[in-house]
C-alpha cells in the first residue's frame, strides 16, 4: 500500500494492510472517494481476470464501505486514461471488457445510493446498456458431464477436488450447501459465456471457454450460485459472486429480455433444470481461509450492505463457511 493510500484510509477510518498499489484513491473532494483502476484492470486493454486484487473494485468498494467510520461515503469509479471514445458502443473488444461493462452497469444502478461512475464511465455505461436493449444474445451451454473422479480433479486442483466433495456429500449436502429440500438440483461449472447473436468465437461479449461458476443448485424457487475457495483467501470472491449471480438472474429469470439459454442437442450438468424466481449468490471458504480484509464483522457488513441493492430481495448473497480434511472429505 502507497503512503498516499494509507493516509486517505486513515482519514476515513478504514485500516486495510493489502489494498493493491495499482488502484488509485483521491480524496479532494470528501466526502466523495475516487477509486480509479488501470485500462489493463478494466479490460480496455491487455485484460486481467476480474477476480485479480488490481481488478475486483465491487470488493474494494464493498469492503472499504463496512469498514468505514464515515456511514455518509460515496465512491465514484474511474478507469485512468480512457474516454467516452474508449467504448464507442457495440460489441466489446475483448470479453474481459465486455465483463467489465456488465459489471458498472449492474453495480451502479443497484448500489445508487453510494456508487456512481466517472463522467466518462457513466456514458460508456449508456452506450452499453443501450447495447444489450437493442440486440439479443445468447449463452453457451455445458458440452458434457462434470469430472467426478476425485484423483483426476485433484491433478486440476485444490478446488476442483473441494467442488466434488460438497456436491457429492451424501445426505450432508443438504445441510453443507444450506438447501432446504433434499429433491434440489445441483451441478457443478456453470458456463457463464456470452455472445451476440448465436454462440461463435467471433460473437464473443462476456469470456467464454473455462468461465463457469463453480456450481449451482435449484432449490425450490430459489437459484443457487456458489463460488467456492479453498485455502486460497482472495476478496475476488466478491466480484465473482456478483458477476454470477446478476448473469443468472438476467439468463434464467428475467423475462422479456434480450439473452436466451443455448440449446444444445444433448443437455448436460442438468443445464435445462435451472428455473426459479430469485438468485442467492453464495461465497464459500474453508473457515481459516477467508482473506484478512473479509474478518467475519466485515463479512456480516458487507452481506447487509449487497442486501440492500433495489432489487427487492430477488437477487440476495450470503458468506458460508465449511470445513474439511483430506481423508474424512467434508463435515458440515
């Protein structure tokens, strides 16, 4: 953290060890606090993943305002250097962007009350709702079944092996993954791909490829989205959980608008069953490997503060724990 940083959290009572030096804070006009991110950040250009420290500002932003002694602080975002130019409408020029753009446009109309966005970020925000109201897009669908061998998932990763245990937890499940019914549909790696018109590289908006949540559940009217770490603590997992769980609810609830589930010959992961009327966004770690800015008074903070987001309870979030070993897999 800059001098600069840590002086301006000083003034606003926020103590935060780790915030990236790559994110700007100005404080000239109190109480408004200017964050701005890097093109690279924002996807303008040599695009980093949203849930990267330098990139996930929902996080930073949601953090800093549980944090603060300051209940009455505004943030306005920014991105350095760009211009309305920078997005002249249409298609994005790269999916991390396209994320970036969805991201603004969601964050800012449901968090209104303390958010806004840079002059110039605000008409490019215009530009791309206008964007999504005049074409119609369409998702990508799972192409085959999940890997539920464990020794292979586990070649792929900590997380890939913790994803199976949990939705493969016998009568636990239930009780692990917070479902109120025992009938729910679960599945694991929910693509969260975009595209204009029909699905081709070429018509690519959001990221598509491996971009999935890491699973997902019906459970009653309620949709499930879980993004799952273990003993890897990142605040991302905020930015990603609103990513989601926004996507679901404009893919699989909104009606009347202007993006369709692809329909495949052949449904896989239960892709088809993924109905409901409202969207729970769900973060889940391992109980010693949550990131130190997410202690759990901040957690409960920040949970009321994305609660309160004028969606009328439709789209709601929580942070879970659960814990594990290697050998007796997961208890709840």
């Amino acid at each position: 953290m800059t001098p600069k940083q840590r002086g301006i959290f000083k003034s606003i009572g926020v103590t935060l060890g780790d915030f990236p030096d790559d994110i700007d804070l100005d404080d000239s006009k109190s109480p408004k606090l200017k964050m701005t991110l890097t093109q690279d950040a924002a996807g303008f250009s040599n695009p980093i993943n949203m849930q990267d420290t330098r990139a996930c500002f929902e996080a930073w932003c949601l953090i800093i305002k549980a944090k603060t002694s300051n209940p009455g602080l505004k943030i306005e975002l920014d991105v350095d250097g760009i211009t309305v130019a920078s997005y002249p409408g249409g298609k994005p020029a790269n999916g991390h962007l396209g994320r970036f753009l969805y991201r603004i446009l969601k964050f800012s109309e449901q968090y209104n009350k303390w958010f806004e966005l840079s002059p110039a970020l605000e008409e490019i925000k215009k530009s791309f709702k206008n964007y999504l109201n005049t074409k119609k897009f369409e998702t990508n669908a799972p192409l085959n079944e999940a890997e539920t061998n464990l020794d292979k998932l586990l070649n792929k990763g900590l997380e890939s092996y913790v994803e199976q245990l949990l939705v493969d937890t016998g009568s636990n499940k239930t009780k692990i993954l917070k479902l109120s019914s025992e009938n729910a549909i679960v599945g694991r790696q929910l693509p969260v791909g975009l595209f204009e018109g029909t699905k081709a590289k070429a018509h690519m908006v959001f990221t598509g490829g491996t971009s999935a949540a890491d699973f997902w559940a019906v459970d009653g009217d309620t949709i499930k989205v879980y993004e799952l770490k273990s003993k890897n603590p990142m605040v991302g997992i905020i930015t990603e959980i609103f990513f989601y769980s926004n996507y679901v609810y404009d893919v699989f609830i909104e009606k009347g608008n202007r993006i369709f589930p692809y329909k495949p010959k052949k449904y896989y992961r239960n892709y088809d069953k993924i109905k409901g009327k409202k969207v729970q966004g769900i973060m889940l770690s391992n109980s010693d490997g949550w990131h130190p800015s997410l202690d759990k008074l901040t957690r409960r903070k920040i949970t009321d503060i994305m609660n309160t987001n004028g969606t009328a309870g439709i789209i709601q979030y929580v942070f879970f724990e659960y814990n594990f070993t290697m050998s007796i897999t997961v208890t709840p």
